[in-house]
C-alpha cells in the first residue's frame, strides 16, 4: 500500500522540490546521481536528515544495480548516463563511476510513496519500467522529451494511470507581465506557440505562500493546475505540441514540459 506521507524526488539537482515536500510535510526520499550535488544536498538538508524527515541515496536508477559511467556536465541540471545530454551546445563535461541501483530495489526498500517525481536526464524510463500495477503511486510526474513522450504516455496507461496533465516547467501564472512583453517580440509562429501554450500548460508561481523556482516541478497531485485529460487528448496535446517546436525550431516554445499522471 502506498505510504501517504512519503514522497520520492528523483533528479533532486538543487534540492528546490525536495524542499517544497518538506514544506508541505512530506517525509522524503531525494535521489540524486551526480556526486557533486548529493554533497551540497546532504549539507543542505543535514536537519532533516538527523530527524529522519529526509533520506538521500546517492545512486544512479538504471537497468541494471552495480556501478555504470556518468557524465558530469559544467551544467549541473544536465548530467546524465547520456554523454549527449550532458555535453549539449558544447557544455564542458567530464565521465566518472557511480553506483547504480535500479528503481523496483528502490521501491522494495522504501516503500510505495503517494507521489513520484521524475526527472533525471536520459534515464527517466528506468523507473516507469521499474515499476508495476502493484507499486506504482497515486501520483507521478516525469519530464517529457520530445523523443520519448509517447512511450512514456504508453508506459503510464499500462501502469494503471488513466489522467493526465502536461504542465510547463517555465511558464508560470506570474510571469504573465513578461509574458505579455515577450509576446509583442516573437514573429507569428511564435505568438503561435506561446499563446497555445499559455492556454493548455501554464504552470502556477505559488502555493500556499511557497514560491516556486524557475524550472522546479511545483506542485503535483490534485494542487497541479490545469484539468485532468484523458490518455486520448494528452496524446493530442504532445503531438500539438511537438509539431509547433518543430515548426519553430523550438525558438516558439523556448521551455520544457512535466507530464503527471493520476491513478484511480
């Protein structure tokens, strides 16, 4: 059974979501590949780690436990197990060795959460395959790529998820102003693009007096804005939204996109 007060943050970068869970008062379980940025969390969070409100693994989710190379990016949200990834536009990057564990052990170990969030740069699969009807939570969100949304979308409906919403990482309600700005800036494909995006995945800045970083995950579950959708129409919104960056060279989008997904 699912553990209501428990919440897993996979991708923990900067540790800005695993705060908000702490906000809220969520025991957490913050995983984190880069060596780098478990160093940092660990100072971070030390408090709650000392109550137990918060663990971290420093471990890569793979297909495979054992140990497997990581790219280190100079761009510390891009590292990744993908060299492609973590090297884009050139960024300096560097491989090392890192324990791997994969996401069924994970879940064994620790429990069903009430929500999952996703987000670890190339690897994000290994964890909808990780899990099954029996051990998927309530509620999970994972950052879709252009390339992969589909499976995704697929993976999740066989897991047992039947709502869906696609959520901007990057536009957020009170960003309106520049919004607005930017609009008057961008040629027609990408007022094309802003406007539909602003209409079906606008984020929201805030809740409950807790402020939302650019690029953080906000809020999830049943506090994620936006209607619920059915697999059929989140399937046409991503196919939307897909045809729009590549019409526009994503210079009309310019953001990127979580997908959360509800079981009944």
């Amino acid at each position: 059974m699912p553990e209501t007060d428990l919440i897993y943050d996979v991708g923990v970068n900067d540790g800005a979501d695993s705060a908000y869970y702490l906000f809220r008062g969520f025991r957490v379980l913050g995983i984190e590949a880069s060596p780098v940025l478990a160093t940092n969390l660990r100072q971070r969070f030390a408090k709650e780690i000392a109550d137990g409100r918060y663990t971290l693994l420093d471990v890569g989710v793979a297909e495979e436990a054992g140990h497997a190379e990581f790219w280190m990016s100079d761009v510390t949200e891009w590292s990744s197990f993908n060299r492609a990834i973590a090297s884009r536009n050139g960024t300096p990057h560097k491989a090392v060795q890192i324990p791997t564990r994969t996401f069924s052990s994970i879940i064994e170990e620790f429990g069903i959460p009430l929500y999952c969030k996703v987000d670890i740069e190339g690897n994000d699969c290994c964890c909808l395959t990780g899990l099954t009807k029996n051990t998927a939570p309530r509620y999970l969100s994972i950052e879709m790529s252009y390339e992969d949304g589909n499976e995704h979308i697929d993976l999740l409906y066989d897991l047992g998820y039947r709502d869906f919403k696609i959520v901007s990482q990057v536009m957020r309600a009170a960003a309106m102003p520049t919004i607005t700005k930017l609009y008057g800036m961008l040629p027609e494909i990408g007022r094309k693009a802003l406007r539909f995006s602003v209409k079906n995945t606008l984020g929201v800045a805030s809740y409950n007096g807790w402020q939302f970083r650019y690029g953080s995950s906000g809020s999830f579950g049943e506090e994620s804005p936006g209607r619920w959708r059915s697999v059929n129409e989140t399937k046409a919104l991503w196919r939307i939204l897909k045809e729009i960056d590549q019409q526009s060279g994503r210079a009309g989008l310019v953001q990127w996109f979580d997908f959360h997904a509800r079981r009944a």
